[in-house]
C-alpha cells in the first residue's frame, strides 16, 4: 500500500527517519506550505523565506533522488494552509490511510497530525545524538537536571575531543577562557552570504506579499537555502572565525552584531546540516592544530551539550512545560520589543539587530532582552512567543527551554539553578552599548540610572522569599541587606516607577 511520507520545513535531511523508512519506488512525500505556520506566532519575514525557500530547494533534491513529491505552495488555489489539512486533501487524492512522519518540533503540530483519521506512523528523529527514551533514561532518578553531566556523558559518547576515556586538555570544559570583552576590528571576516536565486527571489516576493505586517525586514537576504550552500558556510566558520570564536563569544559590539559567532544554527535545525558532522569538523580542525581548545570545546558544548540538552527538556516535560510560570509574572511585553523608542543603547542596539537580520547571538537574547523581560516582570509566554516569532533559528523544541528556562525561570528552576539577572554592569563589561547611552551605567540611583541597575535590585527584593536561600545568591542578598536602608528605599521607589512607566506605555 502506497504510504504518504510527511517531510516539514525543519526536516530538509535526506537521512531523515521518515524517508529512510519509506520506499521512493511506491510512497509518495508530502511537503506543505501553510499560511497557518507562518502566522501561528508573527514569524520574522526572514526566518519564513528562509524555511519556504530551503523546502522548495530541498524538494527538488528529493525529486532528483526519484521521489514523487506533492509540494503545496503557499499561493496554490487548493492549498487549505494547514498542515494537517493538505495531509488529509493528499490521502484522499492518493487514495491512502497510511502517513509515515518523523516526530516534529511543536507540541501543536504534533498533536494536530497525530489527531488525523489515518493510521499515523510515529518515528523518532534520529538526526540527534540523544533520543527522547536516552534522555529520560538519564534523567531518571535525578534530583538535578545539569547540562554539565548530560554534556560529558556525550562527550563519551560521540568521542568527540577525547582522549580515551579523558577529556582532552584534561578538563571538560574551558568556560573561563570564553568571557572576554571584544574589541572593534573592520578587518574581521564576516560571515558567507549568498546571493538568492531565482527560486528564492520568487519566495521573498511571495513573504513580502502575504506577511508585510510582520516585525522584521525582510531585504537584504543572504542566508543559506541549499545543502551546499550551508556546507559553504560551514568552511567558511572553521577557516575565518572558529579560531576566535571562543574568547569573544559573550562579547557584544554595536557595529559587529555577528563577531565570531557561527551563524550555522538555521542550517543545523532546518536540516540541512548535521549536528555531529558539524562538530567532528570542528575536531578535525582542532586537532590538525591552530584552532584554541577553548575554541573548540566551546563550539562542540553547545551542540552535544546545550543544543541536545534542551531538546530533552522540551521532550521529557511535554506540553505543560510551555504553561510555565514559577514567578507569577504577568505584565505585557514592552513595546520597545517591537521596535518601539527606548533610551537604552542595549535595547535598542539588540531589537534593531534582530529586526534587520532575524539574529542575535545568546548573550543578546539571554542577557540583554531576556534580563529586561525577567526584571520587569513580562508574562512568560509572552516572552516565549516573541523569541519564537523573531528568531531565524527558533523552534519550540529549543527555544522554550532556553526562553521559560534558562531565560525567563519559568519552570522554578529544572533548566537552570538560578534566575539570570544582573544589573547594567555586567552588559557594560561585555559590551561597548554602555559608552552612547542616554542613562549612566554606573550611577546607581536618580533619572540617568541605568534601568538595570534600578529592576536587578527591585527584582531581588520582590522575590526575595524564592532565592535568598539560593547558594548563588545569597552573597547578593547580604550586600543588599549592608547598603544603607535610605538608599535601598530610593532604589526601590525608582525601580517600581520604571516598572509603572512600562506599564503605561511611556519610553524608558
């Protein structure tokens, strides 16, 4: 019986389970565009021209390797613009009950098609190095979920910067060696852009026609669509910035929004790259020599360790975890996230680099616009559906732990042992946003204060019966509790005045 082969936009693998299972000769791959999947949160014009053009690329790829592909694009008259609906036109225009699908990205999505009246075959994605069942296996039993140990039992398993049964340099990790500031430099090597296509020029017309109200600019465009290109990328990062990429990669510059950073997570969780071939070529480059350890291991941790850790979060909490809210916030989103006026450098600098380009790199998000959520107290899904939105890189599986988790706290604290707040300090070591600012990052109190200064305390204080026993905070607390009580009252006073000027809507 002829089977339906369900291939989405984050599954452009030729390897993918779904396909490996199938038989070119009688199945037929089903490859849909939908208006409902590009607005099921604001989705950056950028990120749904990446994802439309690499699916018509990729299923050109499948037809060259002898697939009868059935692509509904987004402007066919038929098309129902759902997923689970053109699953259902394409059965009943086959005549088949049977669809093979590799498990997706969103617990929406999965829900939807699993809800089909057709026998729906389930199978594991195996283009990561940990499958859901591992996961949980390792986790079971664990008062703590930290990534450290995950990180190194995959360090054992994919062998990768081993030295038998050792870690190579002699230390899991060389975190320390990645926190140094960044310096202007104009000779530095920006990342590959490739020039679109016709086949792409024609999907940027379409995005600019049926999502213009969207944040984001959608021109200029140079991502990666094609394996090829994206393989392209990938020499380009381990000859011109992998060997710097360690030291600055928590750096933040106003006219360097990319530094050394990769740019390779679209390719990696589209598909169109593999996350182990990507990190055995980051080994081989190190270990042919001129790459820095700390360089090296930095980029591998965040694949092996962070990439594959959040996706087992995300997998073994389910659906409920998106529903998280451990610190009962629930104000609206600012509008600066819109790209609405502010007086912060670092805000302003963040939010226009992420609509021009649908990027920020983690410290960006994690640091700057994630702390400033966290500080003013926004509604976590809130918070959530805009990271989802905005970012070229962004599916559910990975950016809700990192968003309710790591960033926001939401979960009380599985992800991550700490909230990540700091005041304008630690934004002013790692960056040079500070020196152009209207507010003064080292005035602690009055009208220039740094907004951070004045939330990072007030947060402190406002959920104080959460974390004052908290091993990584209690010094903060007992520096709170030395200052003298005038001033921690005139911060306080200041701290919820910014918190009601967001509130009404006004600049800060």
């Amino acid at each position: 019986m002829v089977s339906l082969v369900l291939v989405l936009g984050d599954q452009l693998s030729e390897g993918l389970a779904g396909l490996s299972a199938a038989d070119p000769t009688r199945d037929v791959v089903v490859m849909v565009e939908a208006a409902e999947e590009g607005s099921s949160v604001p989705h950056h014009p950028q990120k749904i021209a990446l994802i439309l053009a690499a699916m018509r690329h990729f299923a050109q790829t499948l037809r060259a390797a002898g697939w009868r592909v059935l692509y509904s694009r987004l402007d066919d008259q038929e098309n129902s613009q759902s997923v689970a609906g053109e699953v259902m036109r394409r059965a009943a225009e086959i005549g088949t009950d049977h669809l093979i699908m590799t498990h997706c990205g969103e617990w929406r999505l999965q829900g939807s098609l699993e809800a089909l009246p057709l026998h729906v075959e389930v199978l594991a994605d195996t283009r990561f190095v940990a499958s859901h069942r591992e996961f949980a296996a390792w986790a079971a039993g664990r008062k703590q979920l930290r990534m450290e140990w995950f990180y190194r039992d995959m360090r054992r398993k994919t062998g990768l910067m081993m030295e038998g049964d050792a870690p190579a340099g002699g230390q899991w990790n060389f975190d320390h060696d990645n926190r140094k500031a960044a310096e202007a430099d104009m000779l530095r090597p920006k990342p590959l852009r490739f020039e679109p296509d016709e086949i792409t020029q024609e999907v940027l017309d379409l995005v600019a026609a049926r999502f213009d109200t969207h944040f984001g600019r959608l021109r200029p465009f140079g991502w990666a669509v094609t394996r090829a290109q994206a393989l392209a990328a990938l020499d380009h990062f381990i000859v011109h910035h992998l060997p710097d990429f360690g030291a600055t990669q928590d750096a933040m510059l106003l006219n360097d929004e990319t530094l050394n950073h990769s740019l390779l997570s679209p390719y990696i969780n589209l598909g169109l790259l593999g996350p182990l071939e990507v990190c055995q070529r980051v080994e081989a480059a190190w270990r042919a020599g001129g790459i820095p350890i700390n360089s090296a291991e930095g980029f591998i941790r965040q694949i092996i360790g962070w990439r594959e850790y959040v996706r087992g979060i995300w997998a073994l909490q389910g659906p409920e975890y998106l529903s998280g809210n451990a610190l009962g916030h629930a104000a609206d989103l600012p509008e600066v996230y819109w790209g609405g006026a502010t007086k912060m450098a670092c805000m302003r600098a963040a939010v226009a680099q992420t609509r021009d380009t649908a990027y920020a790199h983690h410290i960006q998000r994690l640091m700057v616009t994630g702390n400033f959520a966290l500080l003013t107290g926004v509604a976590p899904d809130a918070v959530h559906r805009w990271y989802l939105a905005v970012y070229i890189d962004a599916f559910e599986w990975v950016e809700a732990p990192n968003t309710l988790g790591m960033s926001q706290f939401a979960d009380g604290g599985l992800l991550g042992s700490k909230p990540y707040v700091s005041s304008g300090a630690y934004v002013d070591r790692m960056s040079d946003y500070c020196g152009g600012c209207a507010y003064k990052v080292k005035e602690k109190t009055g009208a220039r204060a740094c907004p951070f200064n004045l939330l990072y305390w007030q947060f402190l204080d406002r959920h104080r019966s959460k974390f004052e026993k908290n091993p990584r905070m209690a010094q903060m607390y007992r520096t709170w509790d030395r200052m003298e009580e005038g001033h921690r009252m005139r911060v306080l006073n200041e701290g919820r005045a910014v918190l009601e000027r967001l509130a009404a809507g006004e600049v800060v």
